[in-house]
C-alpha cells in the first residue's frame, strides 16, 4: 500500500508543480482515503482562488438591453417591437468568471461532493464553498474538454487543480439513473500509473538534479536499408546526460508483480529488457548505462548485467517508505559510479 502522502508527492512532480506540495501539510492531514485526499487539496486550492479572484475573460453575449450597448440587431428588433418598448437586442461582451476552468473546477466540486464515502465536515465545506461559484455553470466533461483549456502566463496557477480535476473525471464514475458517484483506485490501474510513474521520474530528476539534462530522446536505427520508413520509432522514456559525461537511460515501468512468473520462477519482464538492449545498442554513446526502473511496495530488486561496454541494471524503488528515503533512493541510483558497478553483486533482497 503506498502511503497517501507519497501518492500526493508523486503527483506533483509527475505533473511538474512541486511548489503546489505546501498546499497542504498531507503529513499532518488525516483523511481516510485518496478519494478524501483529493477532495481536500481542490477544495484547498480553490479558496485560494477565490481570495486571490477567479480569472474573468470577456464573454460575447446577447440579450435585450434598456438602451445601447455594444452592437445593435436591427433586424431582430425591428421584428419584435423592441424599440417602441425602449428595448434593443445587443450583442456585447461581458467580462465574467463563467468561463472553462472555472466551470471545470466548480463541475469537479460538485461531482466529488456525492462520494459516499466523503467526510462530512469536508463535503460541509465544499458545499460552502459551491455556494460562491453560483454564478458559474455546471458543465458536462468529455475527454477532450481538459485540451480546450488555455493556460498562460496569468492563470499558470489553475493548472494543477485542473490536473486534479482531470484525475477525478478519469476515476470517479456516476450512475445515469441514481446519480450514485463512485470512485475507481486508479492505483490499480496499470496503464494510468504507468504513465504517472514515468512522468514523476523524469520530472523527479529534472528538479532535484539540475545540472543533468534530462530528456525524451528519439534514437536511430543503426540499419542500412532503402526502405527506412517502416522502421518503428525509437524514443526513451528518460535520457540523463552528466557534467561528467555519464549518459544514463532509465525505462521506468509499473506492474503490479515486478516480475514476471515463468513456470516456477521469476524472470525479468523480457519485453523490457529487449527494449533497453536495442536503446543502448542504437545511440552514440558507447558506453552509456541502461536501468529499468520498477516501484515496488513489498519486494526489492538490484540486478547489474553487463554487454560489452554497456551495463544494464534492474532496480526497484520502495514507494511504502517515508518520503524522504524515497528521495534518498532515487538520488543514489544516478550516483552510483562505474567502478561501483563493477564489484556489486547480482542479488535480490527479500523485505
């Protein structure tokens, strides 16, 4: 099980807003449950938007309106006797908070308040807090709403409650006919806390390592051939490259078991390791070092293999321990040198 205030941790630097880890103090915060977790960090965040003021943008809107305002429809008030009753239709824009992110944010409130599950006092005070966005609609949220949202330099700070937003609406479902809201564990969910996974490593090392750059990079094939194009691409989850010119690939990986069970035994995810091979065989770097990266909660991994110049590692990183050795950890797997390789031992640790 993986300790609510590591999941919070893992989130910001996945979604790149580590600043947004002092929202709240989540080692002194006691809730039951993620469900619970997240409620409380967007019901947090949006009193902080509230006080500091919801961004507004100009509207267009059309209504009757007593006198002139904006542009006028002649023809449409002509038609309806609006003017012999001192009225006109105008067509104008309005500066308003009923825009997108604030629709999203006051939609996600709003489905998040019907969890069963949620704690009263805290479902008190969203509701509280629901009762100052009157003025913004409810929307309905599809998958491609959270890809019209623009963020830019004066609202930079909507964007990780939006993260937050687009996590619920990917878990929580709701029933058509009773309305009744549930919320899926997305952390049994592979593909999603994949990508998370290796979201946060790459961000993880892009803060706290910054003098590494750190980086997708799209390899080429070493193949000769006329018809290159059906070659499929090659690019690394993670490339660090050192002051000390020590080039590292990390193909950081989630699966409930670490290992794969063949027959009686446990063996390394082959598709992985055929993978790593092919990164370190096709890049400039003769010399360049390959990890796979797994997150484990019960049992830990540390494997070295070598291939002419190339040493491929496996190792695991405990996410059930308290945060700052999970820093720790990772801060060690980069640091570990050549020479330390070479005299470590291939063994698996049984906690």
């Amino acid at each position: 099980m993986i300790p609510l205030e590591n999941i919070y941790y893992l989130l910001c630097y996945a979604w790149n807003r580590l600043e947004e880890k002092e929202l709240i103090n989540v080692s002194t915060l006691e809730v039951p449950d993620l469900p619970n977790l997240l409620a409380k960090v967007l019901l947090k965040g949006m009193k902080v938007l509230i006080n500091r003021g919801l961004e507004k943008q100009y509207i267009a809107e059309q209504n009757h309106y007593q006198g002139i305002k904006g542009r006028v429809d002649f023809n449409y008030s002509f038609r309806k006797n609006l003017f012999q009753q001192g009225l006109a239709m105008c067509e104008f824009d309005e500066l308003s908070v009923n825009i997108l992110p604030n629709q999203i944010l006051k939609t996600s409130l709003q489905n998040v308040v019907k969890l069963p599950t949620l704690d009263r006092k805290l479902k008190r005070d969203i509701q509280s807090v629901l009762y100052q966005l009157i003025a913004i609609d409810v929307i309905e949220i599809r998958n491609d709403t959270f890809s019209n949202i623009q963020i830019h330099r004066n609202n930079f700070y909507y964007l990780f409650l939006l993260n937050i937003c687009e996590l619920l609406y990917q878990n929580l479902s709701i029933h058509e006919k009773t309305g009744e809201v549930k919320f899926k564990d997305f952390l049994r969910d592979e593909r999603q806390m994949a990508r998370l996974f290796e979201e946060f490593i790459r961000n993880f090392y892009k803060i706290e390592v910054p003098e590494a750059k750190v980086f997708r990079e799209d390899l080429h094939w070493q193949f000769t051939g006329e018809q290159m194009q059906f070659l499929p691409k090659m690019q690394t989850d993670i490339s660090i490259k050192l002051p000390s010119n020590r080039k590292i690939i990390i193909d950081a990986k989630y699966y409930a078991e670490t290992l794969q069970h063949f027959y009686d035994s446990e063996k390394i995810h082959s598709r992985n390791l055929y993978q790593m091979f092919a990164y370190l065989k096709n890049q400039p770097n003769q010399q360049a070092e390959g990890i796979l990266l797994y997150p484990t909660v019960q049992k830990s991994l540390s494997l070295t293999y070598t291939y002419e110049e190339h040493r491929i590692r496996v190792e695991t990183l405990n996410l059930n321990q308290p945060w700052t050795e999970i820093k720790r950890d990772l801060l060690l797997i980069l640091d570990r040198k050549n020479d330390e390789l070479e005299t470590r031992s291939t063994k698996i640790i049984q906690n």
